[in-house]
C-alpha cells in the first residue's frame, strides 16, 4: 500500500461500496458516469477497476463490467500513512503526476494536495519552492503554483542535461582503480540483471528499480553536491516514466538490460571511446522512452 495516492484509495472503497448496493451479475456504470459519480478522473477508476478485478468483484468484459461477489473487510484498501521526510513527498507527487494524468499547465490546488499526500500544508508550499528551481513548478503571479514540467521540451532538455552528467561521471568512472567499491557495485548490479533476464516473463516490471539503481552507480563517482541534486530528480523522473508507459514494457524493458550489459562491459574495458559510445547509446534509448511515454499520454507539447 505505501505511495498509493489517496484519491485511487477513496475511488476504490466508494467503487466496493457501489458494487455490495447493486445485484451480483449486474454490470457498473460506464467509466465516464463513474469518473462523474466518484469525482476523479477516468484513469483512476480504470486503475480502482483493475483492482477490482484482480480481487475478483467484477469481472471486465469489454465496457460490460459484471459485479461477481460482495466485498469484506480484507478487501478494503487503507489510506497511505503520511510521508516521512523530503523523499517520501518527493516520490509522492511524482507519483501523482506521473500516473494521474496531470497535464502541464495544470494549477496545483495546495490545500487539496496537502491532503492528499498527508502533510501540512507550509510543508508542500516548501516543497514546491524547491521545486521550482527545476523548472518543474512555478510560482502564479497571484498566488498559488503551476505545473509546468513533462511536456516534449521538459523531457529533451532533462535528457540532454541528464547525458552531460552521466557522461562526466562515465569519463571519472573509468580511470578509478581496481580496488574502489564502484567495480563490485557494478559486479553486483550485473548479476541483477542476469537474474531478472532469467525471470523477465514475470518480472519485468522489476526493472524500473533496477534502472534508477544502475544509473545511480554510475553518477556516484561524482563527488559534487550540485550533481548529486540535480541527479535525485532525473532519477525520479526517469525511473516514474519507466512505470507510466506500459506499452511493450517486457519487450522495452528486456532489451534495455542488454543495454545496460553492453554499457557494464564498455566500462569495465576502460577505453573511453568505447565506454561513451554505449553510454550514448544507452542514452539516447532512455530519451525515446521518455518522450515515447509522454506521447502515450498527450502530455507532450507541439
């Protein structure tokens, strides 16, 4: 249950509600008079209605949406406890960015998304101000805040930005010597990846975390606390878009650990022609995937 965002909990328990009123084999209303009902959006009563069908209430056939059983208690979600420091809140509204369909351009309401993540709302004021040195957020001339990341031109000049650092980093990592803990990380993050492609019919989508934490390795090496700043955000970034497009993610998510593999051996040759090449290579993959999931959502501009 940790980070699930608070409006899918609530969408989801008013949805039990609904189906223990209605006659079991009777079907729901459509998405649209549901969204209106619950007061959401259609993308979190598609994400409620999932759930719903994994736990086997309803059953989806095509917009027929069969009610099979009425609920209990066990099938109740709880609401998300409240987040503990500047990390947890960070990953809580990428979350809700990412995969509640918050378009840029979007006036963020700060007392409703106090609320929503659980915190008090002089704390998401802060959050949002440091925020906006990314870019990311904005300040209104009258008040309030607007988001005005994730459109095309975000994500070109995120990526961009995110290659200088990593190539950097790619140009540090390899001279070190043998004996510096970054060669065992690397050691360590290769036998994931050969796990993972073991079981990656079923675990695919595993590999998001496994992304952020190989690309987090690899610009450790950096000892530079602006890098490291600017770092933790595109690592949130990338590693939420991994999750939101869901489109051929095994296939996608198969062969960017190929990727990564190739990208390990450059760096372990130490040729730094040859490390740069397959850390662009591997780059200019992520880039795609990015603007690909940006597509997939309408999010992008122009």
């Amino acid at each position: 249950m940790a980070r699930t965002n608070i409006r899918l909990v609530e969408a989801y328990n008013k949805l039990l509600t609904i189906c223990d009123n209605e006659e079991i084999g009777s079907s729901l209303a459509s998405e649209n008079a549901l969204a209106l009902d619950l007061g959401v959006s259609r993308t979190v009563v598609r994400s409620a209605l999932e759930r719903l069908t994994k736990a086997g209430i309803v059953a989806l056939n095509g917009r027929h949406k069969a009610i099979l059983r009425r609920s209990n208690e066990d099938d109740k979600m709880e609401r998300p406890p409240a987040p503990q420091g500047l990390d947890e809140l960070e990953n809580r509204f990428f979350e809700w960015v990412l995969h509640m369909d918050v378009p840029a351009g979007t006036v963020l309401n700060v007392a409703q998304l106090a609320k929503e993540f659980g915190v008090a709302t002089h704390t998401l004021q802060e959050f949002l101000s440091s925020l906006s040195r990314y870019g990311i957020v904005a300040r209104r001339p009258k008040g309030g805040w607007l988001l005005e990341g994730f459109t095309t031109s975000f994500a070109l000049e995120l990526s961009e930005f995110r290659s200088v650092l990593e190539l950097n980093a790619v140009r540090q990592l390899i001279t070190l010597p043998k004996e510096h803990p970054i060669w065992a990380r690397l050691q360590t993050l290769e036998t994931e990846h050969r796990t993972l492609l073991t079981e990656i019919d079923e675990k695919f989508h595993d590999f998001s975390r496994l992304d952020q934490r190989f690309h987090t390795a690899i610009n450790s090496v950096v000892d530079n606390r602006f890098v490291k700043e600017f770092q933790k955000i595109i690592s949130l970034i990338f590693h939420y878009h991994f999750q939101w497009n869901k489109s051929d993610e095994r296939i996608r998510n198969e062969s960017a650990i190929h990727e990564h593999l190739a990208y390990l051996d450059a760096l372990r040759s130490r040729d730094p022609v040859k490390a740069e090449a397959a850390a662009r290579v591997h780059l200019a993959t992520s880039t795609q995937t990015l603007l690909n999931s940006l597509r997939a959502h309408d999010h992008a501009d122009g």
